[in-house]
C-alpha cells in the first residue's frame, strides 16, 4: 500500500523508507495517510484470506511477503443476554477481543508494526515491557526472528505476563522506578546501541493496526452500533477505531460513525478531565488500580481523543475499583466471560452512561472486551 508520513504538528513530510515516530523538525508525533482508499478491501472482500491479512492493502506495509501474522483478527460478536437485562438495555454485544492469539487486542497493533520492522530490515528493538503489549510484541517479534531487548521493574517479578515475555526468547533487563524507569532504561539503551527504541504508546503503527477493529464491526453488524465503549489507557484503541470508521465513511462504506465512548478509572482519569475542560494530575508514577492496563497518565495523543469523542457525540466516564470487581465478577457470573479488570471497566461505565442518559433502553451497544482474565491473578478470589 502507498502511503505517507507526515508530521501531525507541523505537517511536515517524512520518509517512509526509515521507521520514524517523530517529526525531525518539531518532534510531533507521526501520522500517515494513503494515498488511496481501496474501497472494496475495507469490508475484507477476500475469500482466499481470513483475520487481519484480508485489510493488508488498506496497511502501512509494503511487501505482503514481510506480514509477521499469527492469525489475528475475525474475533467474534456475541449478544449478552443476561447483562442487558441487569443493565436495561435490549441490545448489549461483546466482542470478545481476548481471542487474539496472545489473548488481547494488542495483537492486532503488533501485527503492523512488528511486519513494518521486518519490511525495513529492523533487527533488534527495545522498549518497556511488562504488561499486555509487551507479552504480545514480544511474541510478534519471537514470529520474527527479531531481537527484542525489554526493561521491566524489579518489583514484578512474580508476574505471569512476564514470565510468558521470557518465554519469548526477550532479553529482560530489571530496572527500579516504575515506568518511568522502563521508559528511560529502554530509552538510554537504544541510544547507547544505536538501536530502536518502539516507545510504542507513540506508535502510529499499532494505531494503524486498530483501524482492523472497526473494519470487522462493519461486516458482523447490520446495521452498525449506535455505542461502542472502550477502554482508555493511551488511547490507542479508540484511535485505530476511529480511523478505520473514517475511513469507511468516506468511502461511502458506511452512513455513519457510531459514537465512541471511552471508560477511564478514577484513580487515572486525564481524558475525562481535558474532555470535560477540567485540571487534573496523577497523585504517583505508580498505578494501584485494578484496572492497571489504562493507569497511563498522560496519553500522547491526548488532544485527538477528545476531537474524536466530540465529533461522535461520544462521552467519557471515570468507573470506581468497586464497579470495575463487580462488574468483573457479573461477566463471569452471568455470562460465563472472565476478563481483566481493564476490560470490565467498559461495563461499569456503560452503567454509568445510562444513569446520565446517554445510552437508552432501545439502543444497541457493543463491549470490546480486550484482555482474558486469566493472564493475570483474579482479584477477589479466595479459590
């Protein structure tokens, strides 16, 4: 697929033969855009292709024969019954996003940038790792033959996600100081190796790799949702499906772009506060939440977000640790789904937006539920 990078500040055009996340000349973060939309690609019109391979021409890579792909994608829709009833709502869907090989969403953003690393000949990689995006960029770059240097706290050790990042073959180097410690080991490594640092909450790739998400909402539903509530750390998610409904409605694929809602929790809340035109700042570097996936501060595309939630009327909501357990338990209870705590979060802010309104009895609502909770301890239990 032929396609640009460009600065999202300056607007600055970059080269694409070199792996770039910020512009040279005002260090803004990068954007792409195609130079065509291949319309009817974008509902996966491919027989001979399944999962995320099926949108490759409406990707940023260049060479088909360089995709890194372990079947990704084709996640199934399934209505839940019983939670709509608790909820109120008729018409409640999840899309069980946990069905990636890796057992997250992630996989689909890993997909992309680790298969434009290979298209540009990238071989060895460094970055913070220790959680659902670094379990599955390290098994993207195991796919790959890629040598990925990962910088995780001491302190997590025990953690099962990182024993499954070893796994990988990933050099784990155990740095102090939470994240922001991982981010500057990773980075102070890159530099002193002159190798890659993906930094990859900056990553415009990973978001490309999101755009799939929507593409695949378009083809399982008929009509489209009228609300899809995701949770909200970077913001990647909400990005990449964004772009992809765009996309489709300018291609005249689709007749409108559902409205996009994003849950945050109460101890991490910065897009509730900049889309609610509030101050707010996090009390610690250190994430004690539950909900620990979408503990990031200060989201890099953090101004994007809120043009995204007011161009699709959608809302953002804060949901308290005791509604994130509750609703965790509820999935598991009454429709038999165990997801992660970041996952559950979209349930107890789907309750929160038909308090407030927004979300009415009649209207139908889809979950992506991204992460299988059984890659990490299960809070609460006493088994």
């Amino acid at each position: 697929m032929s396609f640009q990078l460009f600065c999202e500040e300056c607007g600055t055009q970059h080269d694409n033969d070199s792996y770039i996340l910020f512009c040279d000349k005002c260090h803004g973060l990068i954007e792409i855009r195609y130079d065509s939309l291949p319309s009817e690609m974008v509902l996966g019109k491919s027989p001979k292709r399944r999962g995320m391979k099926r949108f490759v021409e409406r990707l940023p890579i260049k060479n088909q024969e360089n995709l890194v792909s372990m079947g990704e994608g084709d996640t199934p829709i399934i209505p839940l019954p019983r939670m709509g009833e608790k909820l109120g709502l008729r018409n409640v869907h999840a899309k069980l996003e946990y069905f990636n090989p890796t057992g997250s969403f992630k996989d689909r953003g890993n997909m992309v940038q680790v298969s434009v690393l290979q298209d540009l000949g990238v071989r060895v990689v460094t970055d913070a790792t220790g959680g659902n995006a670094g379990h599955s960029f390290s098994a993207y770059c195991a796919r790959a033959g890629i040598k990925f240097h990962g910088f995780a706290d001491e302190s997590t050790r025990g953690n099962r996600k990182l024993h499954a990042i070893g796994l990988h073959g990933t050099e784990l180097h155990w740095v102090t100081g939470g994240k922001k410690g991982r981010s500057e080991g990773a980075r102070k490594f890159a530099d002193d190796n002159k190798i890659l640092h993906m930094d990859y909450g900056k990553n415009i790739y990973f978001i490309e790799g999101l755009k799939t998400l929507a593409y695949e909402i378009a083809e399982q539903m008929d009509p489209l949702p009228d609300h899809i509530i995701v949770p909200i750390g970077n913001g990647s998610i909400y990005q990449g499906m964004y772009k992809g409904f765009r996309e489709m409605f300018e291609a005249k694929v689709i007749d409108a772009i559902p409205r996009l809602h994003g849950a945050q929790t109460e101890e991490t809340q910065p897009f509730v506060a900049a889309f609610e035109n509030n101050k707010w700042s996090p009390k610690s570097d250190h994430t004690t939440s539950l909900a620990n996936g979408i503990g990031v501060n200060h989201p890099p595309r953090l101004k994007s977000l809120v043009e995204i939630a007011r161009e699709t009327d959608g809302r953002v909501v804060a949901v308290s640790e005791t509604k994130i357990l509750s609703w965790q338990k509820e999935l598991a209870s009454l429709e038999g789904l165990i997801v992660e705590p970041t996952s559950a979060v979209v349930m107890g802010a789907a309750e929160k937006l038909i308090d407030q309104g927004f979300i009415k009895g009649a209207d139908v609502v889809l979950l992506p539920l991204t992460g299988f909770g059984i890659k990490e301890a299960i809070p609460g239990s006493n088994i």
